[in-house]
C-alpha cells in the first residue's frame, strides 16, 4: 500500500481556503502539530477562537482533502485557538525569564513560575495541581478523582481536568456524559457531577477516535481545555496528568502554571524508580512535588479485611523519607475502590465513611494545607476568563 508522508498531507492541505482570508491554509501558518504515523493522520488548524464554530466546515473539507489520499487510514483535525497577534502579543509584559511571578507579585499560586506563562491561562482559578505517575495503570485518575472529591467534601470549589489525553478516563470515572455546550461559541462550560467541574478531551473526541495526538496537539488540546474553558472561580483544580515522564509531560508541567504536583505510584514503581522520574521532571520545572501516595499499597481481603502485603508495602514511604518528600498517605488494593472508581461512583462520595474515604480525604487535607500554605493573599486577577 502507498505510504503518505507529511509533505503528500501538506500537499493536499494546499487545496484547502480559509474562506476569509482568501488563501490556502498551509500558506497562511494554520496548519500544526501533524503528525503522520501508519496511515494515520493528525493536525491541528490554528483559528481565531471568535471564528471557531463557523469554521466547522473549513476543518471538515481539511480532514476530507486528506482523507482521499492514497494510504491514508484516518484523518483527525482539529480547531484549536491560535495565540495571540503573533510576536507583539507574546513581547508584551515582562521578560520571559521574569516569568508571570514577578509580573503579578505572587508567591507560589497558579501562575507563579519563572519562565511560565505571560499571563495566567485560568484566571480565577487559585491554585493547580496536577497528579502524575510515572507509568500507567498504577490507580493515578482513581487517586485525581477521590482527590478532588476529598478537597470538594472541604468545602473547597473544585476543577477536575483531565489531561489524560491518549486515555481520557474522566466521563467515566465522573458518570458523565454528553458534550460541553457554549453559551457564547466562544467559552465551553464545563460538564459537572458530584459538585465538581469538570472537562475531559472524551468529552470532545468520540472515543473510537484514533489518538495519535503528540506535542504540538497535546499541548493545544490541554491549554483550550484550561483558557476556553468557563471554569469561574475555583479554589483548586486537579489535573489528571497523562502518564509518564517523558517530553509531553514535561511540556505540560511547563506550560500549565501548577502550583504543586502530587505523585501516584505502587510499592513495585517506586522499587523501579518511577516515581523518582517523575520528581525529577517536576523539580526540572520548579514545581513543588507536595508528596507521595502509595496506591495499591496492599491487599485489603473484603471477606475477612486481612491485610496482605502483596508488593512489599512501605516502599513508597520509605522512597519519600529518603528522597526527602511528604509521604500523603497509602491506599490499598480493595475491590470497593475499583468498582466504585470504574462505575463513576468515587468511593468518598459513594461510600464516605469508609476507610478508603477517610484515607483520601486526609490526602485532599493535606495537599490542600500545602497549597494554601503558598497561596498568595487574596489578590487574584478577576475572576473572567482571557480568549485571546
Ligand atoms: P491510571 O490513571 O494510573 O492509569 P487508573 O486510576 O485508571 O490508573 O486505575 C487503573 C485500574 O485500577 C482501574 O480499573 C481502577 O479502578 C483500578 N484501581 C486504581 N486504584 C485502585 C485501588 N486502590 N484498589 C483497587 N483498584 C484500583
């Protein structure tokens, strides 16, 4: 069969107008972030959020230009806001290396990093947090879910973002389904359930979407989720970091300004060091790892609640005193917490006075007294959100 390559895409790319601006759409720098692998094919096309949903069609004549190509198996396009007036907008305020911190006077909020955003993608949200893992399947979007529950059960207003982009897990996990809708076509509104907002790429991308998203998209996927977004006023938001350390990830810690990270591992990872990448990769990035919770820690039996130490519990613990980290807290294997977690029931809503429910809601308390801990005093930016 044919193999295309991105020049055959480019190529077929040209035949595509922008209707307004009366040229082709690879001359005029809208085409990004493609990605051809196997006869798949990705990219994104960067608009004028004002002009976003009259594009549909421009999007749709894209993916069905590429489409005919000989060898060509799927084409996933997608309209993601391009930034700013080009190089004024991003000149503007201070240097980079002075960062949105010095800019806006805060400690360690949102926002506050050396060489971070200009300004803050979310505005009224207080703090960001994100929950990594250095691989998958270690329980990080259970940990991100009863997290968020945990801070909500506080009293605290609470975002869930699913970052998890290759396998978005959050419409399940939160029991929600259908599509964010606008109000203006400009600014999505988060989809909500048990109290928390929430926004997940499987709300956007049917899931038979092959997701052969990277870098570029990744990272415009993830900043429209957080600035297109009309999350209004949260105290914190969780992140559902997709797993790994690797470039995406490491762009993303860049890019989103986190106030602290929350790092998810089984007693076996920490034992492969995992988990030690992962605090590496925050720490490159000067965001305050908050801690470690050793997920899977053991075997809680549910007929006789015997305790089995399948994997060694402790390790984790033990990686963090060494490491020089806050342990946050240990969870064990217990069915209850898959079933409720997998059934978009998370156990602290579903079964609050539960040890489990006890255990992540100390979690949430303490990674809450940390953050607050470096909020700045109430100064914040108004709460409105910025679409360039
Ligand atoms: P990740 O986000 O790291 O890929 P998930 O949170 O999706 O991991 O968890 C992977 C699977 O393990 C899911 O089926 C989830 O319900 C289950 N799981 C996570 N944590 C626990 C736990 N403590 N006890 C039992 N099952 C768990």
């Amino acid at each position: 069969m044919a193999k295309v390559s991105e020049q055959d895409v480019l190529a077929a790319l040209k035949d595509v107008a922008d209707p307004d601006r009366k040229a082709d759409i690879v001359s005029l720098g809208m085409v990004t972030g493609l990605v051809v692998r196997d006869g798949h094919v990705g990219f994104s096309i960067e608009v004028d959020p004002k002009r976003g949903p009259a594009l549909e069609p421009l999007r749709k004549a894209a993916e069905k230009a590429v489409e005919q190509l000989p060898g060509v198996l799927s084409v996933t396009a997608v309209l993601t806001a391009h930034r700013g007036p080009g190089p004024h907008g991003q000149q503007s305020g201070p240097s980079p290396a002075q960062g949105a911190a010095a800019a806006h006077g805060h400690g360690h909020a949102a926002g506050a990093r050396a060489g971070g955003e200009q300004k803050p993608l979310v505005p009224g949200v207080r703090a960001i947090v994100a929950v990594a893992s250095g691989k998958g399947g270690v329980g990080k979007s259970t940990t991100a879910v009863n997290l968020a529950m945990g801070l909500a059960a506080s009293g605290l207003r609470v975002g869930l973002l699913d970052a998890d982009i290759y396998g978005p897990s959050m419409p399940r996990m939160m029991a929600i389904s259908g599509r964010p809708t606008s109000r203006d076509g400009r600014v999505l509104q988060p989809l909500e359930n048990y109290g928390v907002k929430c926004m997940s790429m499987g709300f956007l991308v049917p899931e038979d979407t092959p997701m052969i998203w990277r870098g570029p998209m990744v990272m415009s996927a993830l900043e429209q989720m957080l600035r297109d977004v009309d999350w209004g006023e949260l105290d914190i938001m969780v992140v559902d970091m997709p797993p790994g350390t690797g470039d995406a990830q490491l762009t993303m810690a860049q890019r989103v300004p986190l106030a602290g990270a929350v790092i998810v591992s089984t007693p076996q990872d920490i034992a492969l060091l995992d988990a030690r990448k992962g605090l590496n990769m925050f720490r490159k990035v000067d965001v305050p790892v908050l801690g470690i919770v050793e997920n899977m820690s053991y075997f809680s039996c549910p007929n006789c609640g015997h305790r089995s130490e399948i994997f060694s519990h402790g390790g984790a613990r033990r990686e963090a005193d060494k490491l020089g980290m806050e342990f946050l807290g240990e969870i064990p294997l217990d069915i209850a917490i898959r079933e409720t977690s997998d059934g978009g029931r998370p156990i602290v809503v579903s079964q609050p006075d539960c040890e489990h429910a006890r255990a992540y809601r100390a979690i949430a308390d303490r990674v809450w007294a940390k953050v607050s801990a470096n909020l700045a005093q109430p100064q914040r930016q108004p709460p409105r959100i910025v679409v360039q």
